[in-house]
C-alpha cells in the first residue's frame, strides 16, 4: 500500500481516457481516494458509470495552471497520463503540441512538488527508442523521431531530474496496449483489426510481418499501481518499460489469433515497403524489480473486444471519437 495507507489521495491526469478509465477502476477497488483531472474531449465513457465516495472528478484544461494547481492539492500522489498522441499530434501546429505535452504536462509536475505530493508518475512512450532493431531495454539510447516522441524524452528528463528525498518520480514507458475499454480507442492497431474483422469481415493487410511490442489496456493500468506500491528505492528516479514478454507480435500473428476466434475469417495480405524494424521492448526490469506479472493474455483480450463489439456496445466503431489520432492505426505511436 502507498504510503499514507487506504487514505491516500491519487490524482489522475487523463483518468477518462483509455488507459485512465481501468486505472482509476484499480485504484478505487484498492481502496484509494481518487481525484480525476480531464478535459473530456473524446467523452465521457471512461469515468461515466462509476459511483464512488472515493471518486472526484475535475474537469479541467491542463494548459490552465490555476485548475491544474488546485487538482494536485492534499495529493499523496500524482500520475501524468494526459497528452496529445500519435498521428492527431503530427498534424497539430508544434507550438500546441508543446504546449500540452511539455510545457502544461512541466506545470503538473512544478505543481506536484510545490504542493508537497511525495510520488509522480509520468506515462510516457516506447516511441522514444525510435526504429532500432533488436531488443530495446531502459538502458538503449533513445532514438526519437518524431516531435512527439522527442518531447516525451524531454518530458521525462524532466521529471526524473526533479528527483529529491521528498519527491519520488517514476517514468512509465508504455508500449502498445489492446483490448476494451470503456474509454474505447479503435487506433489502436490490435483493436482495429477486431473492429475490421467484425464490421468489414475480412481483413487486408499490409506490412504483416513487422513484429512489435504489446501489453493488455489492463496490464498497463496495473503497472501503475505496481509503481505506486513499490518501495521507493526500487522506483525512485528510475525508468520502466511497460510490456508483455509474451506479446511480442506482428499483424500476422495476431490475424492469426483473430481465426482461432472467428476460423473463417478471411484474411489477404498485401506486400508494402516496412515502415517499422523489427523490435522487441524487454520487460525484465519490470518483472524482477517489482515483481510485476501480466495476467491478460492477448487471445483473452481480445475476445473479450470482440464479445462487447458483438453486443452492439459501439454503434459506430468508425465514430472519430474512438480515436485519438488520425490516418492509419498502424503506427507505433
């Protein structure tokens, strides 16, 4: 249990969104007091049907420093999961990238410490290792190549410079997640293809055959927690890749999973020139150091989408608020 016991206070930056919406679940179930800090612009699903005495819900723009400041008062801890992502963030002016993703995430963290909030996680990417091949650890150089990557290592030298003996921060890099949420996102390359295969069908893919890191939607919240928990010498100032050993898959293989479910699905593949190297992000120091296990396997987490699609919880899974970015979900972002 964090320090501060049952009582502790956890506010959530993005605690509607995707990943947000199963941590803040976690938390309250752990018995946290949970303070949630969104803007809603995608909806809110995420937070929607929770009914708790332990939950605060602040609807904020976290560019607005006076909000953002009173959001972390009395905070025992503070996780940063707001941010502009993936292709949406490409087409944005680069001015309201940063200011978002650096400048209002440094005014969440400057708040953090100023207020006296004794841990600070930052969710950042795997994206800041770039297109190395191989197997990425904490260790490998950053290789960044896109604005957005390159001020989510920003971002993170910031955080994990502003290490003190009352200030313990901790950097989370987040792979690619899958599965349902309430908060539901269908850019995501895994749940694109369950989406695709149920409303069109068939799939057609192309680039089948570049194999890239995965973790379950709800592995991912967990991790968090796993964080939260921890002693603070093992998270203190440290970095974490955030990732399924298991699940280190191309779009071929989890097309392949998809046939297990639905065996005449039909699948056509079609050649493309790569678009990403292969790469394999190691989970080790996740695993030995605080002892975290993935509990969702990739077949599950997807049958589960698959169930709620065919329930008819989404009527148009193609509706842009399903999405955080535009264009293709095959990215790595």
């Amino acid at each position: 249990m964090l320090y501060g016991g049952s009582n502790a206070l956890i506010v959530v930056f993005g605690g509607g969104g995707y990943i947000g919406a199963h941590l803040v679940r976690q938390l309250l179930e752990a018995g946290y007091r949970v303070r949630v800090f969104d803007s809603f612009i995608f909806g809110s699903d995420g937070i929607r049907n929770l009914d708790s005495s332990n939950l605060q819900v602040v609807i904020g723009d976290i560019c607005d420093t006076r909000t953002v400041s009173k959001a972390v008062m009395g905070a025992d801890a503070v996780i940063l999961l707001s941010a502009l992502v993936g292709h949406r963030s490409r087409e944005s002016k680069e001015t309201t990238l940063r200011e978002v993703n650096f400048l209002a995430s440094s005014v969440v963290l400057d708040a953090a410490i100023e207020h006296g909030v004794y841990r600070f996680i930052f969710a950042s990417s795997d994206s800041v290792y770039g297109v190395q091949k191989g197997v990425l650890y904490e260790t490998s150089h950053p290789e960044p190549v896109s604005f957005y990557s390159r001020l989510k290592l920003r971002m993170e030298e910031r955080v994990l410079n502003s290490r003190r003996s009352y200030f313990i921060p901790t950097v989370l890099r987040i792979c690619n997640c899958h599965g349902y949420s309430p908060r539901m996102r269908f850019d995501l390359v895994a749940n694109t293809l369950v989406r695709d295969a149920i409303v069109q069908k068939q799939l057609v893919l192309t680039g089948p055959d570049e194999e890239r890191a995965f973790i379950s939607v709800k592995d991912a919240a967990r991790s968090f927690i796993s964080c939260l928990e921890a002693h603070e010498r093992l998270v203190s100032g440290e970095i974490f890749n955030v990732a399924n050993s298991e699940q280190q898959l191309s779009v071929r293989k989890i097309s392949g999973l998809l046939q297990q479910i639905k065996p005449d699905l039909n699948v056509q593949f079609r050649r493309s020139a790569a678009v990403l190297d292969d790469y394999s992000v190691s989970s080790s120091k996740l695993e030995k150091s605080l002892n975290f296990k993935c509990e969702i396997s990739f077949l599950d987490s997807l049958k589960e989408l698959w169930q709620v699609m065919e329930e008819g919880v989404f009527a148009d899974a193609y509706n842009p608020c399903y999405y955080n970015t535009s264009g293709s979900s095959n990215t790595k972002e």
